[in-house]
C-alpha cells in the first residue's frame, strides 16, 4: 500500500480537530479559550490530549481522511508545530517510503538565519533562535525601557555586524508599524535573508522533484504568501489547487479560505481562539489533493 508524506505546521498535523469531538467534554471546550498553550497560567489544548483525541485527529485530518477513503497511508511528524527545518528533515527522513510529497507552507517568520539549524555560526549555533521571535523580544523590552540581556544584544551586535542588519530607528519603526504591529518592522529588517532562504528550499525542492511527484500549498500567512510565493514561478507551477466550498479551486490560501462559512475554527467557535483548519476544511484539502493526485475529480465529501 502507497505512503504519502505530509508535511508542513500545525495545519498538517490537525490542531483544533479535537473540538470537533461530539462529547459533552468537547462541546463544551468550544465555549472556552483553546490554543495549544494556554495563557495565564491557564489549561492549552496541549494539557487536554488523550488516546480519544489523538484518535479522532489522525482520522479527521486530511492525511487521515485520504488514508481511510483512498488507502495511502499517512507519514505525518509526530508532534505538534513545525518550520521550515523540520519540514524538510521529515521529508528527507521518508523519501524512501513514498514517491508522493505534500508540502504545506509554514511562515516565513519561523525560519531560522541561514536556513537550516544545522548552521555552526555564532548566531544560530548558541541556543538556535529564530531572528524573528529573538528581534520581536528585543523589540519589546525597548519599547518597554527593560533591561536587555548580554545574550540578546550579543545576538543582535552579530547581526548588524555580520549580516547587515540596521540598527534599531524609531523614526524607521513608527513610518512601518501599523496600530501597534511590530510584524512589518521586523519583517522589513530581514526580508534578504528571507529570500536568501526561500532560494534554498527551492533547490530543495527540485532535489525531491527529480525523484519525487510534489505539490504545494499555499501558507496560511498572507504575510508569506503575498511576499514570497505569490510571484515566484516555479513555486506557482507546483502549486496544488484547493477545491473551495463555492467549488472553485484557488492556489492562494487567502482566497480559498474566504470561500467557507468558518475560515478558520475560531470564526466556528470564537471563545476558542484556535485559527486552525476547520474539520470541513480538512475534508476540500483531501478532496483537492487526491484530484491531483489522479489528476481527475475525486469525491470525497
């Protein structure tokens, strides 16, 4: 029997699913705060997990619901979350038990410096920090007027130093911030190194391609999509179309979720706050996905 590899985020693994169990004890969760970590010392949906969840996720997924309808069975990672790295380590983990690669773009802000956490340089090599959550902590302690710590600065004089990052300008920072979003300051600050990454998980890709049938979908992040996929070619040419609930099937993530009733679980169970894929969602995305897999129409739903 044929494997597929799933890879990507939490988006791939089916976080939130479990609020689609019809307990009492779930019916109830969706009335409550249920991101993966909680906040305030309170319960995430990480403190939830059981043999019943777990279950019902690998079943419900789109990975799942493939396995269950077509019999191609699911290489998923185990665990919750994912980057770039990981993405491509469970890919070249499995490239000998399937010809067959789903790769769901992450965000872009999750990737490491230099692409890989394998990177022996100062920066990457003492403690691994992504530059985007390492410069957003940065940002907020001198916003805040806190203290920074030796590690942090040491961090960040390597990067104007050796990678030729500026140093931090408030004029700079209130002509990009927006109501408050640091998000396209920081993004402003390392969009080289960003398409310096993005060219090398393209070579990445083509290695799979030589030997593997791949397809792509679009990220969640409008930032990343609009920024690095949008326009890029070759990336568009292995894009995977997904089947809207209109019918229709989009390459852009943005546009296909705009087409269901709930784009996203927290627009179905607002106290929740999850933004993950509702269950119907995972049931289009297999749907699309077996339609290009046979590169004709395939029911699912």
């Amino acid at each position: 029997m044929e494997n597929i590899i799933y890879t990507g985020d939490s988006f791939v693994w089916g976080e939130g699913l479990e609020l689609y169990i019809d307990s009492p004890y779930w019916i109830a969760e969706r009335e409550l705060y249920n991101e993966w970590i909680g906040i305030d010392g309170g319960l995430g949906l990480i403190d939830k997990q059981t043999p019943e969840t777990h279950e019902f996720r690998i079943k419900n997924r789109f990975a799942g619901i493939i396995e269950n309808k077509y019999g191609y069975k699911q290489i998923v990672k185990n665990d919750n979350g994912g980057d770039f790295d990981t993405a491509m380590q469970l890919v070249d983990n499995n490239l000998d038990k399937s010809n067959i690669i789903i790769y769901l773009f992450t965000s872009i802000d999750r990737n490491f410096l230099h692409f890989s956490r394998h990177c022996e340089c100062f920066f990457c090599s003492d403690g691994k920090p992504k530059p985007f959550n390492l410069y957003l902590d940065y940002l907020i302690k001198i916003l805040n007027n806190e203290p920074i710590d030796n590690w942090t600065q040491k961090k960040i004089d390597y990067l104007i130093e050796y990678e030729g990052l500026s140093s931090f300008d408030l004029n700079e920072f209130e002509r990009v911030t927006k109501h408050g979003d640091l998000v396209p300051y920081i993004d402003s600050l390392f969009a080289k190194h960003r398409e310096k990454n993005m060219e090398a998980q393209i070579e990445v890709f083509k290695r799979w391609k030589k030997t593997h049938k791949l397809f792509l979908i679009d990220s969640w992040c409008s930032y990343t999509s609009n920024n690095y996929i949008e326009n890029n070619e070759y990336l568009q040419s292995l894009m995977l179309p997904l089947k809207g609930y209109d019918g229709n099937f989009y390459k852009d993530y943005s546009q296909w979720e705009e087409t269901f009733p709930f784009k996203r679980i927290d627009k179905e169970f607002p106290k929740t706050k999850n933004i993950h894929l509702t269950l119907v969602q995972h049931q289009y995305i297999a749907e699309s996905i077996i339609t290009a897999i046979n590169q004709e129409p395939k029911s699912i739903l």
